[in-house]
C-alpha cells in the first residue's frame, strides 16, 4: 500500500472507531495522541489502538493480547497478521469478551444493540 493509501485507511478507520465507542452505553474516556487512541471503559479495562506507518500496520492491544493488522482492498477491512482474522470482527468480539459492550459494525453506519 502507498503511504498516503495508508493514512487515508488509518484515519478513517480511527474516525469509525472513536464514532462507534462514543455511541456505546458506557462511561467511556476516549484520549488521542500521536497516533494512538487509548479507551478506558466504565468497568476498567484499557484498548489501545495505535497506527505504525512503518510497517503501514494497525495494532490493538487489549487484555486478550496484542494484534497487529494490515490493510487489504479484498477484504476492505484489517486482516491480523498471524490469523486472517478480520479488525472488525475481532473488534466487537473483544469488546464484548472484556466489557459486555455490544457493538454492531455496520455497512457505512456503526450502530449499537
């Protein structure tokens, strides 16, 4: 990927990110600095989202571990660089492992249950 195909998909993904955290029904600090977005939940638990132009990678860290994610048009999504494993997918279902927030990642539109 380009390194300005890079920033774009970065910064859209954050901009979705924050928007669908803030639509949550929780007491939630969302802080941004240099790259990174650390979210604290009402219930403690700490995410980290943070860009790595470097390597053009997304990385997560959340108490099930640290992930690290690549672009790809096919998938129009982050794919894990160990699993294949979808950001988005994997967003929602740790979300829910560590804070029984339900987010829905839609087409376009984040809603929420």
């Amino acid at each position: 990927m380009a390194g300005s195909e890079y920033y774009e998909q970065i910064e859209d993904t954050f901009e979705k990110v924050e928007t669908a955290i803030e639509a949550l029904p929780d007491d939630v600090d969302i802080r941004g600095a240099e790259g990174v977005i650390n979210v604290t939940f009402g219930n403690g638990v700490v995410f980290v989202f943070s860009r790595q132009p470097p390597t053009e990678q997304l990385w997560l860290a959340t108490p099930g571990g640290g992930f690290h994610y690549l672009w790809s048009d096919a998938e129009e999504d982050w794919l894990d660089t160990k699993t294949g494993a979808r950001f988005s997918d994997f967003l929602v279902d740790e979300l829910l492992t560590h804070t029984g927030l339900r987010l829905e990642w839609g087409s376009g539109e984040d809603t929420v249950d």
